[in-house]
C-alpha cells in the first residue's frame, strides 16, 4: 500500500475569548481525521490556529486593558494550552500575526492584484461585528443577524473590492466536476444554490481601522478579515507547498461554509493556484435549542467537561450524540448518560471483566474462533466505510458492537466457570483479542483510553500476559 502526504485543518479562531464547546467539536472532528490518516499510515499535516486580526480583538484588548500585542500574545498562548490539554494532534499552529502569515497575504493579494480581481469602490451597507461579515437583508431575522441577534451596523465606505462575480461559472462548472467538494451533501447542495442564485462582487478591505495587515500600497486600507484569514492555510505551507499539495481536508462548522466553498475557492481561481480537495462542514452544538455562542451567553467550557469526565469522554460524546453534518443539543444530562452507558457500563466494564480473567492466565498464541474473527473483520469493514462517509457516530457504533458481542460470549459461555482448562484459555483468549482489537480500532477515537487498554497487553515470545485494568471510566452519580 501506497502512504500518501494529508494536509487537514481546522478554522482558524478568534481569540477574543475563550474557547466553548462548538470550537471543541470542530477541532476534535479534524484531530480524529488525522489520527484515523496516520493509523492508516499516511504524513499528516495538521494545522490550527488564531485569527488575531479582527476588530473583535480591538474591542477585546481595550475591554481588558491589555496593549493588542500583548493581548494577542497570551490569548493565542491560552489556545494552544487548551488544544495539548484536549490532546488535538495538530503538527502546526498558525497565527495571523505572524510574519509567515503576512507576507504571505501580501503576495496572495498581489496575484489578485494582477488577475485584474481588485478595484476600488464605494460599500454601503450592513456589517455584522460578531460575524465579521457583510449581511443582506434577507439574511437578518427580525432586522437581527440570525447567529448573534444583534443589529448589524450600517456603514459607508471606501474599499478594495474582489471580482467574485467573475468566478460564478468556473465555481458552478468545478462543483460540476468535483461531486464530493462539500460533504454532507445537503451542505453542498446549499452551496450549489447559493451560487446559482448570483454572486456580486464583495468588500475586501476595510478603511479607518487601528488594526490588521495594510493593504499593499495603501496603508489607509486594512485587509478585510476573511479575506486575510483565509490565507493561512497556504501560509503555514509556504504558496510553493500549496502548489505542490493544497489542503485535503477543510473542516469548518456550518457558519463559515460560504466563505471556504464559495470565496475561498474563487479566491485561489483567482491567485492562480490549486483548490483544496474538500470543505466539511459541522452543524451547530446547541443548549436548549438555541446555537452556542460566547456573545449570546450560553458556551459550554469544554476544558471544564475534560477535567470532570475525561478528554476521552469529551471526544466519545460529541462524536457519537452527533451525525455529522446535522445540529446536535448539548445537555449534562445527555452527556451524563452517553458516560454512563456507553463508557462506565460498555467499554470500561467489558475492560475490566476480560483483563480480570485473563490477569491469572499464561496464554500461548491460539488461533483465534472463526466466530471471532469474523466479526472483527465486519466491524474493520464497517468502520472503514463509516469514516470515508464521515458518519464517525456510525463508526463507533459498529465498534460498540463488537463489544456487546464480547459481552453477549462470556454470559452465554459462563466463561468464568469453565472447568476445563484448555477450553477457558481458548475462550479468554478470544476475548483478549478482541478486547485488543477494540483498542487499536478505537486509536483516532479515544487515544488515551485505546493507549490504557494497549499497555496492559505484554507479550513474551508466543506468551500474552495481561494487567488487570483498572476502572476506565468510574460512574458518576
């Protein structure tokens, strides 16, 4: 088999504030798609980061006393302490401060420049503080931005516009050809809509602003948000890099898809270089119904779920409530019960019995049961084709699966009270291979615990010895 170069990334997050749990939830779809990449065996690529250069962090910044940089400097420190925590792999951490990432955008916007996409013009109309983004009308809920029910400002002014219109058929014809650019597909299909509807050219910069990257040339101008933010996944790579291989992967949560399937794709059209092999999208966590948000007042703090449950029970949750692609509601209850059942009482206790009664045992290599190695090779068979449709839910059942039928072998068998030894140490030796099979597959899912599970195996020549594993997940009350 052929290992191949896999380039993934999350958004890049505003770090006005602490992350919650939506940003969580992105970044732990992403880390589990890389780790699945390099269980197959492929380079992986990871990258995340902070975009520092929204008037968010202005207003954030004087709200907390702080100069800019400083402010930058230690929010973007506090994220990348919050991703090691939460174990996310990522193998790069970009941030749009730095200078890899402005140079980088300067030159990007050059090629524009010179693809005749740049001109200057007059913007009047509504902004979006909370989204960083031009609203029309149409787009507002009782005169309110949808996602931060808040009135988007009115503004006038003078900006370098991009030629997104020009772009609308080579977009069109592109989706045409590349079946599988957005995934889910109801998320394309959205895209697909919107682009036939009609695209008009878009502000790209913004005058009279104290903070971002100056336009070439113009230092009254900064560069619009998005259109700097963009950027950085060609920054972190260098633009010869991107040439050479553009990012696989693009995970983004359903908010932002416009910008990555619709702008961004135009905008590399434009520059003269590859398009990404695919933008995923998430829907959004909510509480009672209602999408999580910082400005709204309703985030969950996922480091605080971590520290209570577990990053593995974190990552277990939000990847088995969850299909992908659709909104999922976050309660306590709800995450108190998948811990419980799933983790306490499933894996944790299957854990516990099979290590407990192969603790006693010296087990030589056997060959394993046909019925065994059947349903371990259905369960990979499943899991492959689940993670290729990006149902990770789906994946994780089929693995819970293989465990229930683990479980269903020791009641039926009484495997603790065969008398005859030969048959007990070919029964629990079925179930050791299992139970180590259940570890490797769960390995992107649940690294620690898939890593706990893994070292209480120790082989001497043909000899398997097994540690009793203590309680992965103790019950909560």
């Amino acid at each position: 088999m052929d290992y191949e170069k896999f380039y993934i990334t999350t958004p890049i997050y505003y770090i006005n504030d602490k992350l919650h749990i939506g940003h969580a939830y992105t970044t732990i779809i992403a880390d589990t798609i890389a780790r699945w990449r390099r269980f197959r065996g492929d380079d992986v690529l990871f990258l995340t980061g902070t975009d520092e250069n929204s008037q968010k962090t202005v207003e954030a910044a004087k709200k907390s006393g702080e100069e800019i940089i400083s402010y930058t400097d230690r929010l973007a420190g506090a994220w990348e302490t919050a991703w090691e925590k939460l174990r996310i792999s990522n193998t790069d951490f970009i941030r749009t401060t730095e200078e890899r990432h402005i140079t980088t955008v300067n030159d990007f916007w050059e090629r524009l420049r010179a693809a005749d996409d740049i001109y200057l013009g007059k913007y009047e109309g509504l902004y979006c503080k909370g989204c960083e983004a031009f609203k029309k009308e149409d787009e507002l809920v009782d005169e309110c931005c949808p996602d931060h029910k808040t009135v988007p400002e009115f503004i006038s002014e003078e900006n370098y516009f991009f030629r997104l219109s020009r772009y609308q058929k080579q977009l069109l014809d592109f989706y045409e050809a590349h079946g599988d650019f957005v995934a889910p597909a109801h998320r394309f299909q959205e895209v697909k809509s919107f682009v036939e509807g009609g695209l008009e050219d878009i502000s790209f910069s913004r005058e009279k602003q104290d903070w971002g990257i100056p336009v070439p040339n113009d230092p009254r101008q900064v560069i619009y948000v998005w259109a700097d933010a963009l950027v950085n996944y060609v920054s972190s790579i260098g633009i010869e890099g991107w040439e050479e291989h553009p990012a696989d992967i693009h995970a983004v949560g359903k908010d932002i898809l416009r910008f990555h399937a619709v702008i961004w794709p135009a905008m590399l059209m434009s520059a003269g270089l590859p398009l990404p092999g695919q933008v995923i999208a998430n829907g959004y966590l909510t509480v009672g119904g209602v999408k999580i948000s910082k400005s709204l007042g309703n985030a969950v703090d996922p480091m605080d779920l971590a520290e209570r449950y577990g990053v593995d029970a974190l990552r277990y949750f939000l990847l088995r409530e969850v299909p992908y692609g659709h909104d999922g509601d976050y309660s306590e209850e709800k995450m108190k019960e998948r811990y419980n059942a799933d983790l306490a009482n499933g894996l944790g206790n299957f854990a516990a019995r099979v290590s407990t009664l192969a603790e006693k045992e010296e087990l030589k290599a056997l060959s394993l049961d046909i019925e065994f190695e059947n349903q371990i090779n259905v369960t990979n068979g499943v899991v492959v084709k689940k993670m290729e449709e990006l149902k990770f839910n789906d994946a994780l059942a089929a693995i819970w699966e293989l465990l229930s039928f683990g479980d269903r072998y020791v009641n039926e068998k009484k495997v603790w009270a065969i008398v005859d030894n030969d048959n007990r140490r070919q029964a629990i030796f079925n179930l050791v291979m299992l139970l180590e099979k259940v570890a490797i597959i769960l390995k992107p899912f649940l690294p620690e615990t898939s890593e706990k599970i893994s070292n209480a195996f120790q082989r001497e020549g043909d000899v398997i010895y097994v540690k009793k594993i203590d309680a992965l997940f103790p019950r909560i009350k």
